[in-house]
C-alpha cells in the first residue's frame, strides 16, 4: 500500500524539480563575417562558449546565414592571421576556400545549420536565430533585432523614424503570429547617428525591449549636451508607456561585437555587455518567456545573486566579488512638485533610494509609479565602452500595483 504514496512523492517531486529556475547568461547582438563583423562564425561561438555564455545570438545585418556566401579575405594582416588560424583549427575538411590569379583567397562560409552542431549542447549551449533589420529614414539609422525569427524579415522602410520602426516591430510580430513560434524585436541603440529620439519611441506599440547599454564604441550610450543618455530615455519611456496603458520597456545590455581580432576602446568588442535571464531551461521558448516577465537584468559584469518582487518591494541581492564595494540605486517616477497630486499626469525621474552594500529593498509608495535598481560596482570594466566605466547591472522595472 506504501507504493503510490510514493509514487505520488516522487511525481511531485519531479514536477517540483521541473519548475526550478537558473541564471542563463547570454548576448542578443553579435556579428561576423556574414555582414560587417571580422571574424568567422565558428571562431566567434567559440569564443563565446568557452567564456562561460550559455547563449548567443547571431544578429547579421539583413541576413540569416542561409545560402550560399564567398568572403574574400581582407588582405590586412590581422586578417590573414585570422584566416590561418580557422584553417589549422577547423581543417581542410572543413574550410571550403579558394585562391584566385592575384593571390586573394575567398572562403565559403558555413550556414547556420552547418555549425550549429558544433557548438550546440542540450541544457549547455544554446544558439538563437537572428537578425539585424537593417532600416533607415531620411540618412538616420534605423535597427531593430528580431530574436528567434524565423525567416528573414526585410525592412519594410517609412514616412518618418517612427513609421519605420512600428512598421518592422509589426512584421515581427506578423511573423510570431504565422509561425506560432515565440520571439521578440529589440530597438537598438537609439542615439546611434543620433537617430531615434524619445519622442518618437513613445508613439510605439508593441515595443518591449531596448539596449540600455551597447558595447559599440559610437552608440552614444550616455548622450550629449543635448541628447539625453540610454538610462535617462528609459526613463521618459517607462513613464509615457506606463501612463498610456502599455507594458513596461525593458532594458538589455549587449556586445554589438564587430571586432575579434584586436582589443581596445574605440573598437566594438566582444565581453562588454550581456543579460542574465532566469528560465526553467535553456531553450528560446522559455528564455523568451522569461524575458517577457521581466525576469533577468542587464550588466556590464556585476553579477546578481538574486532578484526578488513581493507585491510592491523590489530586493536584490548581489554575488560579491573580492575587493570590490557596490552602490545600490533604485531609480522611478514621482509626480512633478511637492505635494503633487499622484494623480498628475506629469512626472519625472527620480533616485528614490541609495544603499551601500550587496543587498537592499525598496517599497513602493503611492506616489512612486515604478521603480529599477541600478548596481554600480568599484571595479573598472575591463575593455570598456568608454575609459574609466564601472561594472554596473541593472535590474527590470517593478510597475506599482495597487494595494487591495
């Protein structure tokens, strides 16, 4: 009589088991010579893997690593270093190249499906279906990546930088929709070109994700005189959104990784940002869906040992490394003025709250319409977008509910 009992033990168990979540550690914007990056495929994923990513997302501009394409090796040295390198670590049974009449070599790269499995493990590795699409308005730049997408979206083009964005932000969508399979666009680097400003953003529908940080060394990540920086945008956003009725913007860190042959500021570098998200496993179905509930935080190398909501308390808890002191910050929005209704519609940003150490909380109160924590370490960056960048994390916002 004893054996269901057990049985039953055992199977909520493994349900239990099957529910328990993980940090998974991945970039969503990378390049290689499949569009304007210096480096194979193969030797980026390498690369990657063996720094303990658990996911990455190949994001070429326009294209999905798919046909047939011939590089011709650049004759700068570094180049042809590079091309000897893959040549001795992959073989010639692997490396398709030619050499015409002037002494240029050309190499056929690898489609996706090829390398894939040198790379892919199962719960260990995983690679992500992407693309960068590629757009423009009037000489502004104009990019989104499309994570998980399927088949190429081409850039559907616009009457105005907002136009342009919201038309490929629905073809995403259209293809989510057609394909029953899950994945997201993300706007990329907004000041890049100083091309998308805050006001044309608010005006969008179905935008989730942005690059609060991008490793590219002309991304503009802190703004100018007249521009304002990432955080500061997110911020307006995150106000306009939440007022309008949408669901709240989150913020990315990523690479944006074009160069792998030599290391340096002004050079766009592998290692400078990435997302840690929480999942049940390592699959696009479940890190998307994650990412979908806000449950991951961007980070130029502070690592978070845990995140945690309670109806309108955020806590965060930080994995400590030795030497090294940390400042908490948790940033939101109040009603302009003092005593101001929190009713009014006009709000601005504010640091609510600033704690020294590896833990800390905030509550929300009425006033407050959300609140993001912001992790800034003493220890410098290394290889940084710009000299002197500290390590720094930054958590999802918390949107204030209201109290029953």
């Amino acid at each position: 009589m004893r054996f269901p009992g057990i049985i039953l033990l055992l199977l909520l168990a493994t349900g239990a088991l099957a529910q328990q979540t993980r940090w998974y550690k991945g970039n969503t914007h990378t390049h290689s010579y499949w569009s304007d990056g210096d480096d194979f495929p193969e030797m980026i994923l390498d690369w990657y893997k063996t720094r303990g990513y658990d996911f990455i997302a190949l994001s070429d501009h326009n294209v999905l690593a798919d046909k047939e394409y011939w590089k011709q090796i650049p004759t700068h040295p570094f180049r042809q270093r590079r091309f000897r390198e893959y040549l001795e670590k992959y073989g010639d049974q692997w490396v398709n190249y030619r050499t015409d009449s002037a002494g240029r070599t050309s190499v056929k790269l690898k489609k996706l499906d090829e390398f894939r499995p040198l790379f892919e493990e199962k719960g260990k590795f995983l690679i992500i279906k992407a693309e960068e699409i590629t757009d423009g308005y009037l000489g502004k730049p104009i990019h989104m990546n499309a994570i998980n997408v399927q088949e190429l979206v081409k850039p559907r083009g616009g009457n105005s930088v907002a136009e342009v964005m919201q038309n490929n932000l629905d073809a995403v969508y259209e293809q989510r929709e057609q394909t029953g399979q899950p994945m997201f666009p993300h706007i990329n680097h907004p000041n890049f070109g100083w091309a998308i400003k805050a006001e044309d953003m608010m005006q969008l529908r179905g935008e989730r994700f942005f690059e609060v940080y991008n490793g590219h060394p002309h991304v503009h990540n802190y703004g100018d005189s007249v521009t304002v920086g990432m955080e500061e945008l997110w911020d307006q956003l995150l106000v306009r959104y939440l007022e309008d009725g949408k669901p709240p913007l989150y913020g990315l860190a990523t690479d944006d990784s074009h160069n792998y042959l030599e290391y340096k500021v002004g050079l766009s570098n592998p290692g400078r940002g990435w997302i840690m998200v929480r999942a049940t496993e390592l699959s696009p179905d479940s890190l998307i869906a994650a990412m979908e509930r806000g449950d991951f935080y961007a980070t130029t190398g502070v690592t978070l040992k845990d995140i945690h909501t309670d109806h309108n308390t955020l806590s965060v808890k930080v994995a400590p490394e030795a030497r090294t002191r940390y400042k908490i910050q948790f940033w939101g929005a109040r009603p302009l003025g003092a005593g101001t209704s929190a009713t009014v519609q006009a709000r601005e940003r504010v640091l609510l709250k600033e704690v020294k150490g590896t833990r800390a909380s905030y509550t929300l109160s009425p006033k407050d319409l959300y609140v993001r924590a912001r992790i800034i370490s003493t220890q410098v960056q290394e290889n940084p977008f710009q000299e002197g960048d500290l390590e720094t994390a930054w958590t999802q916002p918390l949107v204030r509910k209201e109290d029953k």
